[in-house]
C-alpha cells in the first residue's frame, strides 16, 4: 500500500476468550425472525496475538508459534489493512482457539486482528459495523458481543424475510443486536470436553448444511424453545441457578440437535454424542450439549465441582474410546483487552 500513515505505538496486544454456542431459537422460515443465537464467553482457552507495523515486509503477514499454526491471521491482516486504508502489519499469535471446534475461532480472530490493526494506526474499530466484511456475524451474533462485552449473550436474530438460498456477499448483513446481556456468576464454570475428531462445519460446507435445516425446520421445535429460554434459561443465568441454568441449555441443546439430525449423523454428531452420553448422568454437572457444529462439549458446573467435573470428563472420554482434552475454565465477564505494547 501506499499510505504512509505513522503507527500510533510499536506494537499492540490482544487477547480474547472462547465461546460456547448453546443454540439457535429459531431455524423455521414459519416465524417472522431467524436464527437468535445465545452462548457465553469462556476464559480458557483464549486467542492471545501482537500485531506490529510490517516495516519492509510488501505484504500484510502472520507469523505464528508451533500451538498457532494454524490460524487464518494473515487473511484477515490482508483485508482489515484494506478496509481501514493503513499500511501493511505482521501479525503474531501466541496462543491460538482450536479452529472449527465449536469455539468461534474465526469471529474471535477476525476481529482481535481488527481491534489491534486499529489501534495500532489510531482508528475506531467499529467492531460490530465491520464485522460483516470479515465475513462474521452473519447467522449468530454471539462471537462479536463476546468479543464486545464478554458474558452471557442471547442475540435477537435476523428479519426471516432476509433469508436467501445463497450466502450473501460479506458486508451485505448486519450483526444481530443483543436482546439479553447477563454477568456470569462468579463460582460458574464451564467444563469443555474437546475429542480428537474431524473438524466442525465451516465455510460453504456449513452454508449448505445450514440452508438445508432451515428450509425443513420444524416451526414446533422453535415455540418449545422459545418457553425454554423464556421460562427456564432467562431467569436461572438472571438469578445465578448454576443447575437450573445447566438443564436449560441442555434442553436448547437437545432441541437444536432435532433440527440438525439429518445434517449431522443424530441429535450430536459423532463422537460427540458418546460423549454426551457419559457426561450426562455425572453428579458433578448439571448441563452438557454439543457447542454449535462440535466437536466441542461443553457441560455446567461450579468451583465446588471443579474437579469432580474434569475427572468425569476424562472418564466420558474414556467411555468413548476417543483421546482429546479437558479444560474447566470460568466465563469472560469481559470483552476482549486491547493495549499498546
């Protein structure tokens, strides 16, 4: 590029956290709005990167560490330096999500390189207007309120009448706006089970997946959720019911699950499903589902249960004749840090 612009620091650092994806409200073209996602931020694991100036590099780079290597940051360096018209950056990352696990790399990364590339050159991010050209926020609005204000996010979906049989052209959407922010208490914790197993849905993959539940979406399934979220899920993560918050979410889970059956090999994908199995009679959690495409789990419980929580999930592991890792981690009752460095 040509633009001679002079950063605003040497470097800038930041980090952001996960996120499970409990469901959608609703997938039926029936109702008058589509999708509304809801999910919560998690601390661990999290996404970590330093984006600096690229000084004689000629084009916008990632550099990354062995556990990172595999994080789309140059694309999304390539695209926000051209978005915000500012010169070339090297994009690091020192800790890395787990991509297409069900985490929400892609949004979390997209714009952690935003957020930093803008710093950087002294620019407001916009985070939620510039979303859609880094290709997020499409469907779910979750990842980027996350990435805003970290929590217990319930967005409020999309206009049905906006549903096309193609995926839009990036940019062309807007990002749901929220309907519910809650703090999560501060004695919750979210077990998150990761199989070694083939990597969720994504790209046009997903997008074809997607079109086909929601054009047989059964209108029932989205009223039954509707009382869930309205009667049960609402009220518990209002109220700090960690048990009662945890069977809420398993019951949006399972009702999802219905609408992805056909798309996905049965109300959780294999092995998710196995492991869903054995976690789901443990004393130590009280809610476990599949975090959107899998193949993350995610279960609920407390700082009393913390350890009996993690051995259960290493013996669902077990169970299933899968290896993979177990993190208990807290919410991120925050959105994502961004400093100068």
């Amino acid at each position: 590029m040509t633009d001679e612009s002079t950063p605003a620091a040497d470097a800038v650092r930041v980090t952001t956290g996960g996120r499970l994806h409990f469901g959608f409200g609703n997938l039926s073209l029936a109702h008058e709005r589509l999708y509304g996602a809801c999910g919560v931020a998690v601390a661990e694991p999290r996404l970590r990167l330093t984006v600096e100036p690229a000084g004689d590099t000629s084009e916008p780079t990632a550099a990354a560490d062995a556990a990172a290597d595999d994080t789309p940051a140059d694309e999304y360096a390539t695209t926000v330096c051209d978005l915000l018209s500012v010169p070339d950056v090297c994009v690091t990352v020192q800790e890395s999500l787990p991509r297409h696990a069900g985490l929400g790399s892609g949004t979390q990364t997209a714009l952690a390189v935003l957020a930093g590339v803008a710093q950087l050159y002294d620019c407001e991010p916009r985070v939620r207007e510039r979303a859609p050209a880094l290709g997020r926020g499409g469907r779910s609005g979750v990842g980027v309120a996350t990435f805003e204000r970290g929590g217990f996010v319930l967005d409020a979906g999309h206009p049905t009448e906006r549903f096309t049989a193609n995926r839009p052209a990036d940019g062309s959407w807007t990002v749901p706006p929220v309907a519910a922010h809650h703090t999560v208490p501060d004695d919750w914790r979210f077990l998150i089970v990761l199989p070694d197993a083939e990597p969720g849905r994504s790209g046009d993959g997903e997008d074809a997946s997607m079109r086909s539940v929601v054009e047989s979406a059964e209108p029932a399934v989205a009223d039954r959720i509707a009382g869930v979220l309205a009667r049960r899920l609402l009220p518990a993560v209002a109220g700090g019911a960690v048990d009662r918050f945890g069977a809420a979410v398993r019951e949006l889970g399972r009702l999802n699950g219905s609408w992805f059956a056909d798309e996905q090999g049965g109300v959780y994908r294999p092995p998710v499903g196995d492991v869903v199995s054995e976690l789901g009679d443990a004393a130590a959690v009280s809610g476990v589902g599949q975090s959107s495409w899998g193949p993350a789990v995610y279960a609920v419980t407390d700082t009393d249960r913390a350890a009996d929580a993690r051995a259960a999930g290493e013996r669902a592991l077990a169970a299933a004749g899968v290896d993979g890792e177990v993190i208990v981690t807290a919410a991120r009752d925050e959105g994502a840090t961004v400093e100068s460095v």
